[in-house]
C-alpha cells in the first residue's frame, strides 16, 4: 500500500531533507531571538516606569489578539513597503523570506515566553528584590542577578511548551515562501502526486520533533522537582 521508494529513486530525499534542516534553522533562530526577547519584556514590565508597562502590554496584546499567520504577511508585505527606496530595494535583493519569518515568530512567541517568565518572577518574594537592593545593588542589578535567574526556572516549563508550539508554528512560514519541511512537502507533492505518502513521511518527521521536546521537557520537569525536594 505504502511505497516510498521515489523517494530515493527520484532524488527528492535531498530535498526533504533541506525542508528539515531549514524548519530546524528557522526553530532555533527564531527560539532563541524570542527568548531575548521575552526577557526584555519581563525587565521592562518589572520597572516601576508606567510607560514601560503600557508598552509591554500593548506589545503582548497585539501578538497574542491577532493569528500567527497575518503577522506573518504583515512583516513580509506590509513592513519592507514601510521604509525609504533604497532600504526597501535592498531588503528585497536577497532570500528575505526566512528573515521576515525568523522576526515574526521571534516577536509573536517572546511576547507568550514573556508571560511565562512574568509568572514565573512573581513567585520570587519580593524581599529578595530587597535584600539585593540593601547590599548596594541597582534595581536592573537587583533584578539581573537575583530575581530573574530564580524565575527563569519556575518559568521554564512553560517556555519549553512554547518552544514545543514554536516549533509546530514554524510550517506557517511556507505561507510567505519559506523551503521550511511543509513546503518542500508541498512541491514534492506537486511533483509525484504521491500526496499520502509523502505528507505521512512529513507528519512522521514531525512528531519526531515535537516528541523530542517534550522528552527534553519531562526531563527538566523532574530535574526542577528534585531539586525543591517534591
């Protein structure tokens, strides 16, 4: 019933296995950007600046009120239309596809990662913030040394589970011509008619992935277990 054969017989493996390599380029750039990301809004939020606060919900706001995708299209087709000629032709010279995805998923999950990471530093005691203040500290330094690198792990858990939809999110990216997984998928599909066959393999690959993050997750959910004696 199942036959992938063409794969090899038709040198489409090459180009399956580019698809992978670019959704997992795509996954950890992007990852990574949105946890800087995620903690700049959780330090901006943690001041006691109104207009900072203002700023960071109206940012979390908007990415977690409007879909993935139309942020997607609005960074690839609405923002290069936003900046001067020359900035404008050189941004569209190259492969900005995987730029523009890279930045949308960044921004979209660092705001959701923000929210974890806000949960996790308001479980801290505040008199950690000032017991670090009292030794001479800043309030960034405070913050920086003390309160954030706690709350980072009681967040961590729901970090990975964003990791874990970052990942699943990234086959959005076809939609604005990323060679991501789904959309060397799709051309081999096209290619062979082999729709089945070829989008179980796709599917296949995909669990592997998300499987592999939630072993990583269990993983640190234990370790943060042992490590408070649960």
């Amino acid at each position: 019933m199942f036959d992938f054969s063409f794969l090899l017989d038709d040198g489409y493996l090459p180009l399956l296995y580019h698809g992978v390599l670019t959704t997992l380029q795509l996954f950890v750039v992007s990852g990574l950007f949105a946890i800087v990301v995620a903690v700049a809004l959780a330090t901006l939020r943690a001041m006691p600046v109104k207009a900072c606060k203002a700023f960071v919900i109206a940012f979390v706001e908007y990415h977690r009120n409007v879909p993935m995708l139309v942020q997607l299209l609005v960074w690839y087709f609405g923002v290069p239309q936003l900046l001067p000629a020359p900035l404008f032709h050189w941004v569209n010279a190259g492969n900005t596809e995987f730029f523009f995805a890279t930045i949308a998923l960044a921004l979209n999950y660092g705001a959701f990662m923000s929210e974890d990471l806000r949960s996790g530093l308001r479980t801290i005691p505040y008199t950690q913030h000032e017991a670090a203040c009292s030794i001479g500290l800043t309030y960034l330094q405070a913050f920086r040394y003390v309160v954030l690198p706690q709350g980072m792990r009681v967040a961590l858990p729901g970090l990975l589970n964003q990791a874990l939809r970052l990942f699943k999110d990234s086959s959005l990216a076809m939609a604005i011509g990323v060679h991501e997984l789904l959309y060397n998928t799709r051309q081999i599909d096209n290619l062979t008619f082999r729709t089945f066959d070829i989008f179980l393999v796709a599917t296949v690959l995909y669990l592997i992935g998300t499987l592999t993050l939630m072993a990583l997750s269990d993983h640190f959910a234990k370790r943060r277990t042992t490590a408070l004696g649960v």
